[in-house]
C-alpha cells in the first residue's frame, strides 16, 4: 500500500537474482567438489578454469532476471486488495 510500482519490481528481482546467485554459488562449490573428488577416486586429471565459474555464475544470474521478471511485473501492477484476497 503505497509502494511505487518500480519498488516493487526492483525488490522481486533483487529477491529472484538473489536466490539465482545462491543457487549459482552451490552449483559451482558442488560441481567443483565433484571435479576434485574424481580427481582424486579416478586418479584422472580434472582443470577448473576461472572462466568457466564466472560464466555459471553469471548465467544464473542471468536466470534469475529472466525467470524473474514477470512475475515481478505481475505484482508490480497487481492491485494492493487483489494481491491480500486469499482465494
């Protein structure tokens, strides 16, 4: 009540980019843990480039705004009564 409508969008995306980079950030600790522990059981060489985290991480970034971005729209111009009714 009384937010402004890019308030409201801002603050869905930040939320949906958030939990985006979260989810980004465990990807990349998992599968850099996976790289590592068949490195070590398979005795096979694994490389883990800079390049290629960065790129995951901002791809999920990347997720988050456009998976985001509609919903985030939606409760930007839903009405303030219409979004407290419970159906």
């Amino acid at each position: 009540m009384g937010a402004k409508t890019t308030d409201i969008l801002a603050q869905f995306l930040a939320e949906a980019v958030t939990l985006s980079l979260a989810g980004g950030a465990a990807g990349v600790a998992t599968g850099v843990a996976a790289s590592m522990l068949i490195s070590y059981f398979a005795d096979w060489s694994t490389v883990i480039s800079a390049t290629a985290i960065l790129v995951a991480f901002l791809f999920s970034g990347l997720v988050g705004v456009f998976f985001g971005y509609y919903p985030a729209r939606k409760a930007a111009y839903m009405d303030p009564i219409e979004a407290l009714r419970f159906e």
